[in-house]
C-alpha cells in the first residue's frame, strides 16, 4: 500500500479494440490502483498498423514516450 513506490507512476497502454485485454475490465483495475493512492497513467490509442492486442511497432513508440515522461527527458532516441 504505501511503500517507498507509491510515488512511481504506473503506465498502461491500451490499444481500444483489444479483445484480449478488454477496457471493461482493465479500467476497473486501474480505478482500484487509483484508489490505492498509486500514480496512474493511461493510454488508449489505435495501434496504426491494426495489431490489436499484438502492437508490434507502435508499442516501442507509447514506451519511450512513457520513459520520456519517467525521466523528464526530452530528446531520447526513437531507434529500436
């Protein structure tokens, strides 16, 4: 509950046709960390390449993006 991390931002990306990882239910989770006092960051975007659940490209791109934002940083590469 309120270790050292409860100040670390938890980052979630969703892609909004996932049939696997289904909104209904990841959203309820997310409410619940929420509850907990954690840091919730979320994300739901279409995966341009129309993956669905398996992102393939776009997830390395919302993962910088997430570090960008962990680390305050404004120039990290976007190389693979």
């Amino acid at each position: 509950g309120d270790g050292a991390q409860i100040g670390s931002p938890l980052h979630f990306f969703h892609e909004p046709e996932d049939r696997i990882m289904r909104w209904e239910w990841v959203s309820k989770g997310e409410r619940r960390l929420r509850d907990a006092g954690h840091k919730v960051r979320s994300r739901r975007l279409p995966d341009p390449e129309n993956h669905g659940h398996f992102v393939e490209g776009v997830e390395g791109a919302w993962i910088r993006t997430a570090l960008r934002s962990i680390c305050n940083v404004s120039d990290v590469s976007t190389s693979a």
